[in-house]
C-alpha cells in the first residue's frame, strides 16, 4: 500500500479523533464555565491552527467549505422545525418585529459610523448589508447547550430564522444602492438574482417538504431512520447549490413544512439531532482554524468603529423591535444581546461585493474578516449571557 495514502490516513483519523476528544472536554468545561462551547472550540482551533500551532493538517482544513455547508444544512434543517404552529402562535408579530429592527439598525449605524470616519458612501452602504447578518449555527448552539427552553430562547430561534432572509434583501437594496452612484445601470439583473436565491429556495423547501412530510415513518411506522432524515436535508442542500439558491432557507422551509404536516414529524429532526453535535464540534474548530488573526492587527480605527457600531445597532434595533410589538422587558434588553454573532453570510456577502466592486475589497474584507474573528469568538459568550439572564427575569 502506498505510504503517503497511509500517512494521508493516519493524519485525517488523528485529527478528526483529536477534535472530536477535544469537543467532548470542552463541552464539560463549557458547562462549568461561563464560556459556551462554541466559543471554546473556535479558540481551539485558533490555537492549533496555520496561524499558531499549525497541527491541523492543510488537506483537512480544505474540506472547512464541506463540513460547514453539511452543518449548516443539518442547522437550518433543526431551526425549520422550531417553526411549528404553537411556537409561531402569539410570536409571529414579535419576531417579524424584532427581527426587522435588529436588521435594519445595525445596517443604519454602521452607515452612518461609516461616513462619520470619512469612508466613501458606497463603501459605508455595503458595510452596513453585512453588519444585519448573524450566525445561526453558533446562537443555535448556544441554546441547545443551555438546555433553557423558555419564551425567550423559542423567540431568539424564530428570530434568527428571519434574519439572514432580511440581511440578504438588504444586501440586495445595498448593491443596487451602490450601483446607482457609481452611475452604473443594469441592477435589475442582480436584484433578479437575489430574488430567485431566496424565492426559488422557498419553493424548493416546499416541493421537497411536502413529500417528505407524507413519506417520512412510512418505512417503518413512527421511527424512520437517520438516513431518511439526512437523505432528505442532503437532497435539499445539493439541488439548492445546483440552481444556486439558498441552500439555508430552503431547509428552513423544508423543516418547516415537514415539522407542520408530518405526522411523526419529531422523528426526523431527532435524528438529525443525534449527530448534528459531532459535526458542530469539528465545523467550530475549522472555523477557528480558518480564522485570519492577521486581519485584527489590520482593522484599525475603523474597525473598530464597525464592531461597536454594529453591536449598538443590534441591541437598540431589538430593544426598538420589542418595545413596538410589546414584547415584554426581558426581550428588550437581551434580544440584541443574544443576536451579536457573525459569520459566513456576512463573509459570503463581503465576497460577491468585493467581486462586483473590486476597487472596495482592500477596505471591506479585512474590517469583515476581523470583525467576525470578534464576533464569532465573543458573540456565544454575550448569546449564553442572555439566555441565562433572560431565564431569571
């Protein structure tokens, strides 16, 4: 047998086996600390990563794309059925309320922090897009972490369902914004765009949910398999890349229909349940080896305005959002506080613009990556807070 297929082995079950002994540790200190796993596992993997202790293989860390759309997928799937109808029963407004201003005011300070500092509109516009934008794998982690299952942790869950559907229209507002005064015609092609990402993923989150709501425990009455259960979330995800839709919304919508029409609808998601914590654990520390600490030194003043302009903007767009449905005192002053983590949509987002306006990216990504290094690793921490606070109140 080859030695370098041999060596190639060894290293992929030493580290998938390091990481995955590594998750089961810190989950008990998470426990036992004020520091959610998520955060401990994303420190982890900065540590051990190309940036520090370089230990995780390069090969290994090539398949990050892989493992967080395969998460993601298992995530958005999970959040879906959160979605039932006793949970929507008296928050539907509430969300919708919240979730538009904790989108719409971090977008608004941060553009107008921005153009305080002297950065270019155009520039200061698609900072604020990216700033709506939060990171449901690790908020989702978080709560199910706490084992708090309380009105304000089924809120947060609807809530964070909502956001990346606004953040991705205003994306969308924000670059035909950006179009217009660089006096560049034609928007309507990309609006186009974004309109089929997340209207065609709704579609495919129907067309396959609702035979899979039919179909789901018909193999074996009440307890299908977990291939069932990832047969479908996979189907979902690969086609939503084929026509190059939102492959989160469309599980969101598929677990949705399916948690609503199927009749042994907890089966599916607890088996996804059953394994979706090992992928966490090794997507949260590739996350952390994929960091670009080198970005922080770079951030500058004006980074720094962006994290503390987009922290306020998400508190006071919740505290707004809870105050006009009537939410109750608790929502107000911890939503925004539990909205603070960021991730790959934001960076997603940061791409396509630096793509469409190259002559943007030398500002734009290195304020994004950093801001996310921030956001990813304290953002779980402010996210358990509070639950937990919330949970006393």
């Amino acid at each position: 047998m080859d030695s370098t297929h041999i060596d190639t082995s060894a290293q992929l079950l030493l580290t998938l086996g390091g990481i995955l002994l590594a998750g089961l540790v810190l989950s008990a200190v998470a426990q036992r600390s004020l520091l959610p796993r998520a955060t401990l596992l994303l420190v982890l993997g900065a540590l051990i990563g190309k940036d520090s202790l370089d230990l995780i293989p390069q090969f290994f860390i090539n398949q990050f794309d892989l493992i967080a759309e395969i998460t993601l997928l298992m995530v958005g799937f999970l959040l879906g059925g959160k979605l039932t109808r006793s949970s929507l029963k008296g928050h539907t407004g509430i969300s919708f309320s919240i979730s538009i201003c904790a989108a719409l005011l971090p977008a608004l300070t941060v553009c107008l922090g921005m153009i305080a500092m002297g950065v270019a509109t155009e520039i200061a516009v698609l900072l604020g897009c990216f700033a709506a934008a939060t990171a449901p794998a690790a908020i989702l982690d978080v709560v199910q972490e706490s084992q708090i299952k309380n009105r304000f942790s089924e809120l947060l869950l609807l809530i964070v369902v909502l956001d990346d559907v606004w953040a991705l229209l205003l994306f969308a507002i924000g670059m035909a914004i950006v179009t217009s005064l660089n006096g560049v015609a034609g928007e309507a092609g990309f609006a186009g765009l974004v309109v089929w990402e997340l209207g065609g993923a709704m579609l495919l989150g129907v067309a396959i949910g609702l035979p899979a709501a039919y179909l789901t425990g018909r193999i074996k009455p009440g307890k299908p398999m977990l291939s069932e259960a990832l047969g479908i979330v996979f189907l979902c995800g690969g086609v939503a890349l084929w026509l190059d839709v939102s492959f989160l919304i469309a599980t969101i919508v598929m677990g949705g229909v399916i948690t609503n029409l199927a009749r042994h609808h907890d089966y599916p998601f607890h088996a996804i349940e059953g394994i979706e914590s090992l992928f966490m654990i090794v997507f949260f520390v590739l996350a952390g080896a994929s960091l670009e600490l080198g970005a922080l030194s770079a951030i500058g003043v004006i980074g720094g305005v962006y994290i503390l302009c987009r922290a306020l903007g998400k508190y006071l767009g919740a505290w707004i959002g809870g105050y006009l449905s009537q939410s109750g005192q608790d929502n107000q002053l911890w939503m925004g506080v539990a909205l603070l983590p960021q991730a790959g949509v934001a960076i997603g987002m940061a791409l396509v613009a630096s793509n469409r306006f190259p002559e943007y990216r030398q500002i734009m990504l290195p304020i994004v990556i950093a801001s996310t290094v921030v956001f990813e690793i304290i953002g779980p921490i402010f996210t358990r807070l509070a639950i937990q606070r919330s949970n006393r109140d």
